[in-house]
C-alpha cells in the first residue's frame, strides 16, 4: 500500500490544512457551534475549495477524485474538527446516489458539489441502535406517490440539510429508499446538540405525500445504495479521527514541554516520555487503519470490503479513546476546562465510537464474517 501523496493530493492537503486555519480555530468553532444554523460563509469556503464536490462525478459538477483522496482531505478537517456536514452531504449522501439511476444524481449531485443542497442519510430508528435495514417507518402507495410514516432518529445535521435520503419499510418488506426535501408536508425536525458540539435531529413524519420520483431505489439496490454510504462515511470518519488524534498528540507534546514541575518540564520524567510515545503508537495505528478503510472502499468482494471497514473502525475507536484520555490526564486538571480545546478533541475522539457502530457493533460485525 502506497502512504505517499501524490502531487495533485499534496497540493489539496495543503489547500484544506490553509482553509481550516482560517476559519476553524477554537473560538470560530465554538462560536458557530453555539448557533443551531448552518454558517453559509464556511460551507460555500468548502465547496469553493472542492471538498464538496470531490468525490462526485465530473459530469455532475464535481472532480471524479478517487476513495484515496478521502484521506488527505479528512486528515485535514478532523485537525481542525471541522464539525459542518462534510461527511454526511459530501461522502455519505454523494455515495447513495451514485449508486442509484442518473436521473437521482442528476437531479441531486450538482447541488451537492456546489454547496446549494445539504443533504444527509436517515436511517435509524428509536429503540434499535445500529441497526440499518427500516422496521416501523413504513411507506404505502398514495396514488401515483408514496404515503410515509414514521420516526428517524439521530439523523447526523438533519436539521441543517435540505434533503434526506431516507429508508422506510415497503408493502412487501422490502427497503425504499426516498429522497426527502425539506420542505415535505407532514415532515417535522427537531434539532438537539451532541457530546462533540455537532448537530443531529429527529424526524417524525407524519402522512408525508411524496411522488413516484422520489422513490430512488427499493429492495436489495436500496440496501447496497445504504451499505455503500455507511462504508464511505466510515472511510472519512476514520481519516477525519486520525487528522484529530494528530493534532491533540501535538497539543500535548507542547504542553507538556513547557508545564514545568518540581523545576524541570513535564518532558523530562520517563513515564511521560512513556506515556507519549504511546500515544503516537496509537496514533499511527489509526492512521494506518484510515489507508485500509480506503483500501477496503474498492475491494470487489463485499466481505472482505465490510471486514477491512469494521477493522479500520474497531482501531479508530481503541486508538482515539487511548489517545484522548492520555491526553485529557497528562494536561490535569486543566484537560477538561474551557480554556483549552483538549476537551474538544476529547468529545470528538469519544463520539467517533458510536457513530455508524459502536466497538461492540463492529466486533459482531467482525464475527459474523469471519
């Protein structure tokens, strides 16, 4: 496996690492988290610089980059825990329609690619966890439409987006697959803040009347559009946490060389020393594990596809809960105050676990195919 940007990916890194120092340091991001609404200046700096559009289609507005260049773009935005809908709209939401007909990506992508369309997936539901396939969200036809009823939960930026691509239970069983605007009748968000200063919602739909156009795919196409979007997003999840977990490591490392104690920096004690070297350990193994995330992306098999997914995530939760809480006792009391952005990355690392599954989801996952 290559570890070495090329030209085109450097250069990208460098934009994105310029791009997030301007407008992600911890008062910016805090600021903005503050409020429940998408900052338009922020979002279209994104699209301007192609992180939108990277992955989607040139003949749909974007750059047609391969899965590598999740790496390099991620790395950089989870430095700077850059907590707008990238990976929701941009990887996740670009990936599901990619896998449905051209007139879906037609209809979609571009707006995607520009900034104009915030989109995410809605696909779990209360009182089940992880689990992907719809049980109580149920669509009947109405018509020459589709008639939707039923509860999304914990959809990631669900109040911010502009279209939900969203599973429900079909007359025979099968999954359907819509694609929800916002404005839909009968369509209600209610928006809560996370752990990690980020933003998800509720759905609840109640007699939502949507035409037959809406329907993207249904049955076994709407489950590998889903299982393709779950695999993309953990990808860029995992590179994001390792972009994190390299930035708190070096937040650490300069504390801990200039907080002096009993007359000599904190550097100086060998268990410290110990204590580092460990940390960057569990760094590189997260970083190495986000290549392999990437790397599973274009395995064929779709076994060995969802092993090298479900490896990559088991190491980016052990390496992240590893790293932050190393870091959050190294800094004392101070780890978890307001004034420093350790607590930050901490609850970043920390949440990064349960999205898209859990350690306990992906060690099932693991079993079950090996």
């Amino acid at each position: 496996m290559d570890f070495d940007y090329s030209d085109e990916q450097r250069m990208l890194a460098d934009s994105v690492q310029r791009l997030v120092s301007q407008h992600w340091g911890m008062a910016q991001r805090r600021e903005r988290a503050a409020r429940s609404t998408l900052d338009p200046q922020v979002w279209q700096a994104l699209a301007g610089l192609g992180v939108l559009g990277l992955n989607i289609p040139q003949e749909y507005g974007g750059f047609g980059e391969p899965a590598d260049s999740l790496l390099p773009v991620h790395l950089e935005l989870g430095r700077g825990l850059v907590a707008e809908p990238v990976i929701p709209s941009a990887v996740m939401a670009s990936a599901i329609l990619q896998a449905c007909e051209p007139a879906a990506q037609a209809s979609w992508l571009p707006g995607i690619a520009t900034g104009e369309i915030v989109a995410t997936v809605a696909y779990q539901e209360p009182g089940r966890r992880y689990a992907v396939l719809p049980q109580d969200c149920h669509a009947a036809p109405e018509g020459e439409g589709w008639l939707l009823n039923g509860v999304k939960t914990l959809v990631w930026h669900g109040a911010a987006a502009d279209l939900m691509l969203l599973t429900a239970r079909g007359p025979q069983g099968q999954t359907l697959l819509f694609a929800l605007p916002a404005s839909a009748s009968g369509l209600q968000r209610l928006d809560t803040p996370t752990l990690d200063r980020s933003r998800c919602a509720r759905l609840q739909l109640d007699r939502v009347v949507l035409p037959a156009q809406a329907l993207l795919a249904r049955g076994e196409a709407a489950d590998q559009a889903l299982e393709r979007a779950l695999a993309w997003g953990i990808a860029a999840l995992c590179a994001h946490g390792a972009g994190a977990m390299s930035r708190l490591l070096e937040l650490t490392l300069d504390y801990v060389k200039t907080r002096r104690q009993f007359g000599q920096p904190l550097a100086a004690f060998q268990v410290v020393q110990h204590r580092m070297a460990d940390m960057l350990v569990a760094k590189e193994m997260a970083l190495s594990m986000a290549y392999v995330a990437v790397a599973a992306l274009k395995q064929s098999d779709p076994r060995e596809r969802r092993r090298g997914i479900a490896a990559a995530k088991l190491q980016l939760a052990r390496s992240g809960r590893e790293i932050g809480q190393a870091a959050v006792q190294l800094h004392g009391g101070m780890g978890m105050t307001d004034e420093l952005e350790v607590g930050d990355f901490f609850k970043r690392l920390t949440m990064l676990d349960a999205l898209f599954g859990d350690t306990a989801e992906q060690l099932a996952q693991w079993e079950e195919l090996a």
